[in-house]
C-alpha cells in the first residue's frame, strides 16, 4: 500500500474530518493543544455531545508517523470513533462546588512535579518548593465517571478567584490529601505480579478462563516463573503509592509514612522518585550505592515511563534518627 508521507496537521485534519462525518451534528469535534507535565505539548481531539458539559480528551500525537499508509489512517480514525462512543459523558457534570471556595476546598489536594522543567508552568500556578521539585494543586473531581480519577490543576487565577493564598492552599491540601488518597506500601514482587496478572488475563486466548487447567494455583505458578527470575536478582525494593496509583509521589510528604516504614525495617532507606504516581523505597545497606541508584531511577525514566509523568533523576534518603529526608544533589 502507497505510503502519504503526510505532515501531522493534514493527517489530524483528516482525522477530525472523519470523526466529524461519523459522529454526525449531534457531535462538536475539536482539536486543541495541551500542555502536559515537563513541557510536553500534545494535540488533544474533543468529541464533545451537544447540549453536554463534559467529554473526553484523546491524544493524537502517539498515533503520527510521517510514512503513513491511507489504510493505517482510517484504521486509526475508526478506533478513535469507537473510543469516543465509548468514553460519552452523556449528562452534563456538575462543578459549581469548583468556582465556591467553601466547597472546593474540601477536595482540594497536592502532588509533585519537577521545578525546573515546568519552569514556564510554575509561572502561571500557586506552588511550594520541595527541594528540586514542586508542591503543586488540584481540585479532585470525585463526580462519575471520574471518581477521584480527574482532576483541574490550580491556577494564579482560581486562587484570586477564591480569594486565598499559597500558604492557605497547602495546610488545606496537607490535610485533605492523605484522606482522599491513602498511601499505601507494596513490596516490588506484589506490584509486579499484579502488573503481569492483569497482562495475562488480558492477553489469554477467549474462553480459556472457563477450562478445567485455568485455577488460581495455575495464575500462581505462571506468575512466580515470570517473577522469579527478577526478584532473586534486584535488591529489596518497595513501592510507595495512593490509593489511586494517581500522583502517588506525593505520599512521601504524607505525616508519619516514612518514620513508620523506618521503623518497620528498623533502618534508614533511599526513596527513588520513579514517577509522578510512584516512589521506590530501598532499604540502606550492604550493596546500596546512591550512585548505582542514581542510575536504576535515570534508567527507569528514560526507558520505562512516559515523558510528561517523570518526576527526577534523583536519589533522596531518609534518616530514621533525624526523622528527615534528604536530598542527595
């Protein structure tokens, strides 16, 4: 099949012109750009309902590659049709508990961000310094189909709106964010056979769920060959997140997380800030070496995470005696 070579704007109008005569007028279709995490930029297309408040966003940008086939084309605009039916928010949301601050507040939160590549971000929104990283605000929505899953980042202009301050947003949110978002601590092999259970139910042929050999003893062994292997040569690693695996990074300013943990091991440990959602927890001793940590969290942001969710290249430490984290520069 002949290649286009087509530029990505002729190839995202093409797309909304497709969705446009798919979707039909009861549908407005839109592109516009989005600024994400870390400066990324992405193109976001809206197919919004009519008379609706709400819809949802679908990035463009991973689907482009010049070289693209006029099949590779429909068969991308009749994937994002059949995600965007599916993904209709049918009635309209209800925020006006957002432009109250009496009642915004209760769902206000915070979560981590790196500082200097959101530099240009940081001018624009309220925020705290957290050594090189950034405290900075959402409001929750907790409204189906979101429940807890959505959030509006917190604006210069929402806090003149509320008539608040910095200061004020953070002792709200400091409060609010460990009850809205519980931490929680895995040790690395659990969070990995989650991750490869749902890869293996999800991949398993059709029906093979009913057959006599598919038990739990079954999902057990298959899971403890693919683990194996791993863990018998990783350092003991732990995984510090929410609730909601969503911003979890932040739980590491959680009051009494990290004292309990110590205390639990009865020993210092590194905390690698392996994304926005996650920090690793590696316990200090023998065959720790914050340089050789330094790189398993450079290597992890540059291989297993997206762009806009990596949070640093760092190693930080927590003394269990001072009751403090450090950050090693």
């Amino acid at each position: 099949m002949k290649n286009t070579s087509i530029d990505f704007t002729s190839f995202k109008n093409r797309i909304l012109e497709y969705l446009r005569q798919e979707l039909g007028e009861e549908y407005i279709v839109f592109s516009h750009m989005v600024r994400k995490n870390n400066g990324i930029e992405l193109t976001g297309i809206v197919a919004r309902r009519s008379g609706c408040n709400a819809s949802p966003t679908i990035y463009l940008d991973p689907f482009y590659h010049e070289e693209m086939t006029e099949g590779e084309m429909t068969e991308i605009a009749e994937r994002l049709t059949r995600d965007f039916r599916k993904a209709e928010i049918k009635e309209d949301m209800d925020l006006s508990g957002f432009l109250e601050f009496k009642q915004a507040r209760e769902r206000l939160a915070f979560r981590l961000i790196n500082r200097e590549k959101n530099r240009e971000l940081l001018k624009e929104i309220p925020y705290k310094t957290y050594f090189n990283l950034a405290v900075v605000f959402y409001y929750s929505v907790q409204e189906p189909p979101f429940c807890g899953k959505a959030a509006i980042l917190i604006h210069n202009t929402h806090m003149k709106l509320w008539n608040t301050n910095v200061d004020e947003l953070f002792q709200i949110a400091f409060q609010n964010t460990p009850k809205l978002f519980p931490s929680k601590i895995e040790s690395m092999e659990t969070v990995m056979k989650e991750v490869l259970a749902e890869g293996l139910l999800k991949d398993l042929p059709k029906g093979f769920e009913e057959r006599e050999e598919f038990t739990q003893e079954w999902v057990e062994e298959i899971l403890a060959q693919m683990t194996g292997e791993i863990t018998q040569i990783r350092l003991p690693m732990y995984v510090l997140t929410n609730s909601q695996k969503l911003y979890g990074a932040v739980c590491m300013l959680y009051p009494g997380v990290l004292k309990a943990f110590a205390e639990k091991l009865e020993q210092d440990f590194y905390v690698l800030p392996s994304s926005v959602h996650e920090t690793i927890l590696v316990p200090a001793g023998k065959g720790t070496d914050k340089d050789t940590l330094r790189e398993i969290v450079t290597d992890i942001n540059r291989t297993q995470v997206a762009e806009d969710e990596v949070l640093a290249d760092s190693v930080y430490y927590y003394s269990r005696s001072k009751d403090q984290l450090i950050w090693i520069a």
